[in-house]
C-alpha cells in the first residue's frame, strides 16, 4: 500500500501573511511541519505542495521534496488533488502546513482508519475534545459527529449549541485528512458548496455532496498556527516539552 504525506502551504493569507515561513524558535513552520510529519513510518513519501516560489525556493535549499501547484488551488485539497495527478498512491495523507507540532501518531490514525474502512468514507478525519474557551474562538473549527463518529457538521461558531444546563463535550478539528484519488477527483469537480463557503471549511463540501466522512477522536498533540499569536502558544509548548 503506498501511503503519499502532502503539506499543503499557501503564502498569502489574510489572517496570517507568509505564515509558512515565520520562525517558531528559530526555525521556519514548513519545516517544523515537516519534520513531524516523516517521523510516521506508515508513509512512502512527504511532499509539500505550494504555488509560491518564496516556500518553493525555502524547500529546496532545505533538501524538503517540494512540488508548485496551480495558483488557481482554492483550498489545500486541491493543491493534494493536484499532487495526486502526479503521484499515484493508494491514500493521500493531508496535513496543514500551520501544524507544526503534529504528533505522528495522529497520521497513524488517519492511515488505521483507512486500512479499517478502505472506500466505505469519501474521506478521513480527527477530532480532539475542546474546553470552552477554544469553542468560543472562530478560528478553532469545531465539529459534531453522530454515534458512528461520522461527519454531521462543522463550524467556526459555537456548535451544539447550549440551550440546557447539560455539560457540552466540545470538540475540535485536527487538521490531518485522508483522501483516495477518487475521493480527491471528486472533490475538484465541484466548485464550493453553499457551507463549504459560508464558514470556509472544505470537508463541509462532502457533505453538501451528501458523501460521508469517518471522524475520529485522537489524543495526540496539534496546535494549529491561524494568527501570528499562535506562535507564541507553540513556542511555549515546545520549551514545556523540553
């Protein structure tokens, strides 16, 4: 089975301009991403996938496998989608480029589910429990999933919503997926759906689609980088690693 890891990295961005390549303790975030992500043995190969010749030029001086994409990708899945074109695998692991402490057990995960499942989901997902604080915040995406732990919905507000005085178990998205070169095809034919747009998350394309979408509950360590005060989260959480 070969089993391909793509980092998807956009320089433009408008919470966070060049955030591929702002330093986290000295060193840029694309490659602190990807040296977590080639510590999971399960994968063939780790490309990143970029379409801006600052992170291009970045990863090749730094000997990281890099591949440019269309400037045309509106999504990091669609940069994988591109990659897939190229590379044939059985499975295409995506993990943000804004990750830079993934832990690579959680790409286990991802590639587990798939040896499980195989072709029953369109596409492979994590999920950590969140405390209030991270589920109020709109940059933390937060999900709902039914007893199957399949995809119901995700959202930047504040989901379920608390109209008891039950205790909520938030959760939140890990940004590590799965996807099978049909399920990437798929993806690409499509422009974005009506809640894909709205709240600017790309697995809500597959479920406008009415497609499913397996979730799964990790325990393994991620800080995602959306804002420059991000940085400041990761950095004190690997000086506590030390």
């Amino acid at each position: 089975m070969k089993l391909i890891g793509v980092i998807p990295a956009r320089y433009h961005s408008n919470r966070f301009q060049g955030k591929p390549l702002c330093l986290i303790s000295g060193i840029p975030m694309i490659k602190r991403t990807f040296m977590q992500v080639i510590q999971a043995s399960c994968l063939s190969d780790v490309y990143v996938a970029t379409d801006n010749e600052l992170i291009y030029n970045y990863c090749e001086n730094e000997s990281i496998p890099v591949m440019m994409t269309s400037a045309n990708c509106l999504t990091g899945t669609d940069r994988v989608a591109e990659i897939s074109q190229n590379i044939d695998a059985d499975l295409y692991v995506n993990i943000q480029g804004d990750e830079p402490v993934i832990d690579p057990l959680a790409i286990e995960e991802i590639v587990n589910e798939y040896k499980l499942y195989s072709n029953e989901y369109i596409a492979y997902n994590l999920y950590k429990m969140a405390n209030k604080e991270e589920a109020i915040s709109d940059t933390i995406i937060k999900v709902i999933t039914n007893n199957k732990d399949e995809l119901v919905y995700m959202s930047r507000s504040i989901i379920p919503y608390e109209k008891n005085d039950l205790q909520i178990q938030y959760k939140k998205q890990v940004c590590v997926y799965g996807f099978t070169k049909e399920s990437l095809e798929i993806f690409s034919k499509f422009k974005k759906t009506p809640n894909e747009k709205h709240e600017d998350i790309e697995l809500l394309r597959f479920i406008d689609l009415g497609y499913k979408v397996k979730m799964k509950e990790t325990k393994c360590a991620s800080i995602a980088v959306d804002v420059p005060s991000d940085v400041v989260k990761v950095e004190e959480y690997l000086q506590n690693a030390k």
